[in-house]
C-alpha cells in the first residue's frame, strides 16, 4: 500500500517535485514505524490508566511477556508480534495521507517531524478508544478496519496541513488554475498497489486466518472499490461533462475507504451502496474544496476524510446490529481529538522551524531546491506560476 501511495502521490503532483514525494513516503514508513514502536503500541495496546478508557501506557517499546509471544496470544488467533507489525503500518498509513494533501509546498524536515509527533500521540491514543477496548467500544461504536481511526484521522490532519500551508502559486487567483499530474499511468498503477493491498488493510483486519471471515470481508472489499468507480465515473460526467480518469481512480478509493469501517457487517447490496455514494462523495468533495481554495494536490481529504467519515456513518445506517448514534459519536470524537492535534502541531513548527519552502524554490521545484536531484535526468524546469 506504501507503494502505492508513493506512486499515486507522484503520479497526480508535477515532475519537478517527484523525488520529494518519494523520500517523503518511504521515510514515513521508517519513522512511523520507529515512532510506534517507541511509544505508539504502547498507548494503542498498553493498560488502561484512567479507568475509564481514555488513556493507555505499558511503558516505552513493544513490551511482551513469554505467551504473548507464541499463538497462544488471542485464543490463538495470533501473536502479539502479529497485532504489532500489523497495526504499525496502519500507522504509518494514517501519516502518509497527509503527505499528499500538503504535497508541492512543504518543507521536508519540518513536515516528517510533524509525522513522527503524530504517530507518536495523537494516532494510538485514538486508536486505543476502540481498537485497544477503550471508551468508544465500550459505547458499542464500530471501526472493522479504520474508515474513523486510520482514513479520517489522516484526513484530519490533512486538512489542517492544507489550511495552515495554504494552497500552491498560481493554484487560485479570478480562476481556479487545473494544476496537472505529469503522469496519468503512473497513478493509475498506484490506486491498482493500493487497491491490491486493501485486502491485506481489510482482510487482515478480521485478526485470523478464518476463511469464512477473510474471504466475506474480500468480496465487500472488491464490490465496494467497483461501486467506486462507477459512483464516481457518472458523477464526474454528469457535473463535469467529461470522462476524468483522476475522479475514478480516486472513486476507487474512496469506495474503498467506505467500506473500511463496515467490511466485516454490511451485506453485499450494502457494501456496494457504501462504496457507490462514497463515490459520488469523492468527486463533490473535490470540487467543493476546490470552490473553498483549499488546495490538496491528490483529493486525500476527499477519499479519507470526507469518505472516511460517510464510511463510518454507513455502518449504523446499513447495519442493524450498530447505532447510528454511536458511530456519530465516534465520528465526532475522531475529529474532536485530531483536527485541533494536528492544526496545534502544525501551526508550532510553521512558527518556529517555518512549514512552507521559498517563493523560488516552489517554483524550481522540490525536487532541486530540498534534494539537488532530478526523478528524470534532464528534465528542462521553466519557473512559471
């Protein structure tokens, strides 16, 4: 999925900046990881020190006693070194999103050091409200695999990234300005990575290898994407009278996205419904944010945040077993929690570190001015707005 990511994110942003892109998606697999690992398992999974379900700590690193170790762990589901490698790249994932959104314009140190802080707090302590039966499960609320805690937690952030940054030059002036990805086949092959992965992000959230449960969590996954796609092919005609190729491979992810939270509970007419109107979402949300001047280069907080959150509510309309209510709350809760979080981190380092590069170096491209590399040897850079 990190791949797919990568190339998605590369492949709708402008050549010049593509090298950034890269180094920015593996290196947030490495800090997201390390950072979780430190401290983000530990509050995700550690004992609940409040009493209440708000706050958890098992001290730092991945801490383990000798049965934990073997399948005895979980009934015998899985590991603990399972729970562990699984849920840290859902972290890392839940970094990776912003990076999209703030793409073209950010600074790179400043930018991973808002990761790492993320990741290290505001990522696991949510987390910990459902998946580490905190007050949230406790209330009934239901995230399977993350529409709330992965996709809109991401989202969250990314949308304070994009009003903090504020949008790229030339984006918006008495017209909105179609700032192009330089290459269509390479995001194409990014939405199919992560589309591929999804059944590792939603299959492997059933926590065993049941196959009754693995392969009906499959079949809502793939049904959704398709929904997706279409959702968003027709609407994209409709409003924009053209068949846009960018629209449906983010119609996929967002019928992705929208399934997430109720993969493992929604029937399949419901799986399809889910996915098809996150696909409508997807492009409504892209165009409205654009009407907004909010500039997000790769539609990421319209596929994991405004879709995240459709997903999530999906659970309780289309599921008889879950309360509407309870994922409303959940929802609320979510974007109580991070939204704040990270617009207080962002603004932090935007005032002291600086977030946003030059003027000249925007315009030159990240990839020379923060790498003094090019993705593609020779290629002629003309500083335009």
């Amino acid at each position: 999925m990190h791949l797919g990511f990568a190339c998605l994110e590369t492949g709708l942003t402008r050549a010049k900046n593509a090298v950034n892109i890269l180094f920015k998606n593996i290196s947030i697999v490495a800090i997201g990881t390390l950072t979780y690992t430190l401290v983000g398992f530990s509050l995700m999974y550690g004992a609940d020190v409040t009493g209440i379900g708000l706050f958890a700590w098992d001290g730092l690193g991945v801490t383990v006693n000798a049965a934990d170790q073997t399948a005895a762990y979980a009934d015998g589901a899985y590991t603990r070194w399972s729970e562990f490698i699984f849920q840290a790249m859902f972290a890392a994932t839940a970094a990776t999103i912003v990076s999209g959104a703030v793409a073209e314009r950010v600074k790179l140190y400043p930018f991973l050091l808002f990761c790492m802080v993320y990741v290290a707090a505001i990522y696991p302590i949510v987390g910990f409200w459902k998946w580490g039966e905190g007050w949230l499960h406790v209330r009934g609320f239901h995230d399977f695999a993350g529409s709330a805690l992965v996709h809109s937690v991401g989202g969250w952030a990314a949308l304070a990234g994009v009003i903090v940054l504020g949008p790229r030059l030339g984006k918006y002036g008495l017209n909105t300005k179609a700032i192009l990805g330089h290459n269509m086949p390479l995001a194409t092959i990014g939405v199919f990575l992560l589309w591929f992965g999804w059944f590792g992000f939603n299959g492997g959230s059933v926590l065993s290898a049941d196959p009754d449960a693995v392969s009906y969590v499959f079949v809502t996954t793939m049904l959704a994407a398709c929904a997706g796609v279409v959702g968003a092919g027709v609407t994209a005609q409709v409003v924009q009278k053209t068949p846009d190729l960018s629209m449906v491979l983010n119609g996929a992810l967002a019928g992705l996205v929208g399934v997430t939270a109720g993969a493992d509970v929604l029937s399949v007419p419901a799986a399809c419904a889910a996915g098809a109107v996150a696909g409508v979402l997807v492009v409504l949300g892209v165009i409205g944010l654009d009407k907004l001047k909010l500039d997000d280069p790769v539609g990421a907080i319209s596929v994991h945040l405004i879709c995240g959150i459709w997903g999530t509510l999906a659970v309780g309309l289309f599921s008889a077993e879950h309360s509407l209510l309870e994922q409303l709350i959940g929802v609320a809760a979510v974007g109580a929690a991070c939204f704040p979080a990270a617009f207080a981190i962002l603004w932090i380092i935007k005032t002291t570190l600086g977030l946003r590069v030059s003027r000249d170096e925007e315009l030159r491209g990240l990839d020379l001015g923060e790498h003094t590399m090019e993705a593609y040897s020779g290629f002629q850079i003309y500083l335009t707005d």
